[in-house]
C-alpha cells in the first residue's frame, strides 16, 4: 500500500472500507484444520477455524485472531488472515473467529462473540490439541479493538451485557495481546484526524462504522457508551502484556488512538505490561504491518510471553 500524502476527502474513508473487499487467505496446503466450529448458537456467524502445526502433538499455544472491516465487514478467512497463519511454522497454532457484525447485532455483540470464542477454545482445548493457558489475541483495525478487549482479561459477568450465569465458569482470560492500529475512543476520532491532516474527519456521522457499531451517532453517543467500546475502561490488574502498534499516516484510524490508550494505560500504572511500535508513515492496513521485518517483532513478543508462561 502507497504511503499517504493527503487527507482524504469527506466520505472516502467508508469507501475505501467497503469497495475493495480482500480475496480469501490460502489454506488448501493446511492438513490439520477444523473449518466453521459452532462456538455458540445465537447466528450462524458465531464461528471459528482451527488451524493446527503440520507436527507435533500438541498441547500448542495459540492465536485468537479476530478480523477487522469496521465492525461492519471482513470474514476470519480473508487474507488478513495470512500473516498470523505464518505462527503454524513455529509451533503455535492459530483459531480465526467470526463474529456478529454491526448489520446483525450491535456492540457488545462483537465483543460478547469473542469472548465466548476463547472459553470455547478452551473447554475443547483438548479436543483441539491446545494449550489453555498460552492464548494470544491477535488483531488488526476493528479486530484490534477486539484483540485489546480480550486482552483486558475481564471476569465474567463484568463486561456490559454479559451473564456471568451463562459463562459455565470459564474465564476468558488470554495470556497477551496483539492489537494492530484498532480504534479505541471513538469520540476523540475526528478531533484527532483533525489535528493530524491526514485523517479523514468522519466518524461522527450517522453511517460510519464506529456509529453503525454503536447503535447510535458517536457525536450523540453518551460517554458511558463510548467508554463501554473502549478497551482503555477496562484496564486493570487482570491485564494481560500487550502489543500496540500504529502508523503515523493512518488515514482511517488516527495514529493518537494508540498513543492515547498507551498513554492511558501507563497512567494507570501498567506501562511495565504494554509496549508499542511506531511505524512512521504507515498507513492502515499498510503492508509494512506484514513484512518480515515487522513480523519479526510481533513473534518475539508472542514467543516472550509463551515461554514466560512455561
């Protein structure tokens, strides 16, 4: 993807969301799979892929991969799928979730989703030759916003709209998380894209995904609903270590959405637990997010915290 040199105009950032859906990941050559596993049975779309290592016995960690595409779109087999599946050489395996989205449910749907995705993943670890106790949560855009959600490690029952009741006892606590470039304060948006020039400033209308997602304008959105979307709400000592990472030309996420929840959770004391890559002049969704190089930092800092966990 080109580095951005302009802002976009007013109403291309749905467009650019929308018109240019990805092609699927390639998976033919994966041997140990298990495709469109019923993790609940609200929708059709509360499923999940296993993709296990070609060896070994297992129990493997794993990555909960949760894709992006606004809350609105995106399939957890497109080819954003392909950088994670990269984990399967290195021993760890990788489940891809779907989700309800904004056109069938609204927030917390998506996050409820997720959340019952991993306590399925582990009541079936065995099953699925995995290691309960190594989940990373990995995800980018919206799926970052999801990632960072998970690896807030909040007790049953906690999260809006959730019955603890329901949750069989199993909590949905991950071991790290990966959250690449995921919107987190959506009312601070287009004041950030504002003072940036890059981004473009509309996230506060009625038809933007963040709005769709929440049910409502984000400029008429309550603060206690927008902070119920952010991950930063739920920070606290259950949090799991995570990765932000962001670019500073994102036109569609403004780079200070990560700034500003980095920043807010060392205010919060938990800045021995976070750490956050720059990627100057990266757009969203930018292929240097899945470059060798970048790559390499995401896997040591999964690798890190499985072995820490050994």
């Amino acid at each position: 993807m080109e580095q951005a040199k302009h802002a976009l105009e007013p109403g291309d950032e749905i467009a650019s969301r929308t018109e240019h859906l990805p092609r699927m990941a390639r998976i033919d050559g994966i041997a140990r799979r298990a495709l469109d596993v019923a993790y609940a049975q609200e929708s059709p779309n509360q499923r999940l892929d296993v993709f296990l290592p070609a060896e070994g016995d297992g129990p493997f960690p794993a990555l909960i991969y949760t894709h992006g595409g606004g809350f609105a779109f995106g399939d957890k087999r497109d080819d954003h799928l392909e950088p994670p599946l990269q984990a399967l050489g290195q021993g760890i395996a990788v489940v891809a979730v779907e989700y309800r989205l904004s056109g069938e449910a609204l927030f917390p749907a998506a996050v409820l989703d997720v959340r019952q995705a991993v306590r399925f993943v582990k009541a079936h670890a065995a099953e699925y030759r995995i290691d309960p106790g190594r989940l990373i949560a990995i995800g980018g855009s919206a799926g970052g916003n999801l990632a960072s959600m998970l690896g807030m490690n909040v007790p049953n029952g906690a999260f809006p709209g959730e019955c603890a009741a329901a949750c069989d006892g199993v909590q949905p606590d991950v071991l790290a998380a990966v959250d690449q470039f995921g919107p987190t304060d959506f009312k601070a948006m287009d004041a950030q894209a504002r003072a940036n020039g890059v981004s473009i400033a509309d996230h506060d209308l009625p038809d933007s995904p963040e709005s769709k997602y929440l049910g409502i304008c984000v400029a008429k959105a309550s603060a206690a609903l927008s902070a119920q979307a952010n991950p930063l709400s739920y920070a606290g000592p259950r949090m799991a270590r995570l990765l932000v990472q962001h670019g500073t030309a994102d036109r569609l996420v403004p780079y200070h959405q990560s700034a500003e929840f980095v920043k807010g959770l060392k205010e919060k004391g938990l800045g021995d637990r976070v750490e956050f890559t720059t990627l100057v002049g990266a757009d969203h969704d930018d292929a240097r997010f899945a470059s060798g190089e970048n790559l390499k930092t995401v896997f040591d800092f999964i690798h890190r915290a499985i072995n820490d966990a050994k």
